[in-house]
C-alpha cells in the first residue's frame, strides 16, 4: 500500500573548509561557521535524510528505497538513484573532476559514476565556475597539470543568478567562491580533485589529490554542454526544463498563483528555493516555505500549488 502524501525530508548538512553561513537564510539551523553542503534528499552511505512527519516519520530515504519500493514506482537499482544538494560556496571548492559508472564500478567499490548539475540560486557580483579545460590531447592535459599551468588550463565562466550548468562525468570543473548552488546529481559521493589552490585543512596539511585518476577520466578535448531551456506555462506557473538525461531531468517551477500539476514519474523530488505556499492533494493541504524539500511518491496523481514560490524538481 502507498500511503499517499508528500514526504517532506529533515536534511543533513557537512562541514567543508570552504563553507560559510549562507544555508542560514534557507531557515537551517547550521551546525557550524563553515557549513558547505546541504543534503536535501540522501540514501547515501555517507549520509541519509530522514522524514519529518507523516505516515513514516523517522525514516531515512534509503530505508524507504529498501522496504518500500512501491513508493518509487517499484523501479529497479540496486540503491536510491539521486542526490540533491545545496551548496554554499564561501571559499573557492577544489577543482575537480568525477567518474562514470563503468570506472567507479571498476575503481571506487562499485559505487555509481557521478553527472550533475548546477542551478545557481544567488552569486556575487563577478562570481565564476571553472567549467571544461583548454588542453586538446590527453598528453598536453597531463603535461599543463604536472607543471601547474593552470591559468592556461582551466576555462572560467562568468555566472549569475538562475544561470543552469550540466556537468556530465568527465568534466572539469569547480564552483567559486560566493556562489550558492542546488545540485542535483547522481547518487554518488566519489570526486576526483585535481588541484586545491594549495591550500592547507585545519591541521595544516595540504589536501590529497588524485591526479592519475583525474586525468584518466577527464573528457579530452573538453566539451561544453550548452543548456536550452524550455519553457511551458501551467496556470500561473512558469515550467523551465533545463536538461533531459539518462540520469535525471531537472526544472524549475515559478509559481505565481496558483497551479494544477500531475505527478505521474516514479516519483518527484521537490526543493524549494524561495518564496513560500501551499501544496493541496486530496482536499488535504500542506504549507511549504524556502528551504523544505519534499518528494511526491508513485501515482501521487494531481495536485495544487499555490502561492509565490520558485521550486527546483527533479524525476528520472
């Protein structure tokens, strides 16, 4: 049986040496002064979110995955296929770069290859991402990393608030400092880094880095991605479809009013990145406000929202 509510998920949240305070004005309660990440929705072994209230209150996503596969439509995986993040980037992050299914399988205890994405939620002026690299052979990539040429290397690209960035295995890349992001990726916690800016944790160490790997899994030459938005009205909801993949398809929702949505997909993920409203399902009615991150289950079927409110989805 499908107990058929949202499930509204309590968060983790992981101290990195480039994090800040920013996750404070989603209504968290940060556990430190360098809060990075924000672990929306997690079934992760590194770390699991957990369900606020309702029907199965107390449970972790990756226990709903493995007791309660009705929810998600009964597809089949070995674990949960997503994980969603948000990200304040007060430092600049590592540069790094992520494998596919086929190397991690192989190298990193068959733990799943990592493609993501990036919605920018805010950025300060000037703010960038290193987003691909300049090296056209695997020689010259490996050659520019050994000797540090890494102005030349790197490609750099101004961003800006609502900028959207697909980011598929293989791609070099970091997100730079004053930036927060929602991240929607893989279910996969395996990175690569490639270069730290020399910069040393609290013990004074330089961090490790992984250069034999990174560069057997960097796309060389690098591609870029270009994202085509596409754009549908819903009532008064504007619907922007930024990627279509194997792995996931993102959107956002602007909700100006009020809307009638269907959820038909094995299941929805829901963040809420500004505003607040109302979902109503039922003739039952649940309030959602910035920083709440909910998942409609299997055969959800229709539903209302109402409000003002932009929403980040996302569904196989």
């Amino acid at each position: 049986m499908i107990y058929n509510e949202p499930l509204f998920f309590n968060p983790i949240f992981k101290d990195r040496i480039w994090g800040g305070t920013q996750l404070t004005t989603f209504n968290y309660d940060i556990p430190s002064n360098t809060t990075g990440e924000c672990w929306a929705f997690a079934a992760h072994s590194n770390g699991q979110s957990v369900v606020k209230d309702g029907y199965y209150k107390g449970k972790t996503l990756g226990e709903l995955w493995e007791n309660h596969k009705q929810l998600f439509g009964n597809i089949e995986g070995d674990r949960f296929p997503l994980l969603t993040k948000i990200l304040d980037a007060n430092q600049d992050l590592s540069v790094q770069v992520h494998p596919n299914d086929h190397y991690a399988k192989a190298h990193e205890n068959g733990e799943l290859g990592k493609t993501e994405c990036w919605y920018i939620i805010d950025c300060e002026e000037g703010a960038e991402i290193i987003y691909g690299h300049h090296a056209k052979t695997k020689e010259e990539l490996t050659s520019m990393i050994q000797t540090g040429q890494w102005d030349q290397l790197l490609r750099r690209v101004k961003i800006k608030p609502g900028d959207f960035f697909f980011v598929p295995s293989g791609t070099i890349h970091a997100i730079g400092a004053g930036t927060i992001i929602l991240e929607t990726q893989q279910n996969s916690d395996t990175t690569y880094r490639v270069f730290d800016f020399n910069r040393k944790d609290a013990q004074g160490n330089l961090r490790e880095l992984h250069i034999e790997k990174s560069i057997a899994v960097t796309e060389t030459p690098s591609s870029h991605t270009e994202v085509s938005p596409h754009l549908q009205y819903i009532d008064d909801a504007e619907v922007t479809t930024y990627v279509e993949c194997p792995y996931f398809t993102v959107q956002k929702w602007s909700i100006n009013g009020h809307a009638t949505f269907s959820q038909e997909k094995p299941f929805t993920l829901v963040s809420v990145i500004e505003g607040v409203g109302t979902l109503t399902h039922k003739n039952t009615s649940y309030s959602f406000q910035k920083g709440d991150h909910f998942l409609l289950p299997y055969e959800f079927g229709q539903y209302t929202l109402d409000g003002q409110a932009d929403l980040i989805a996302s569904y196989l």
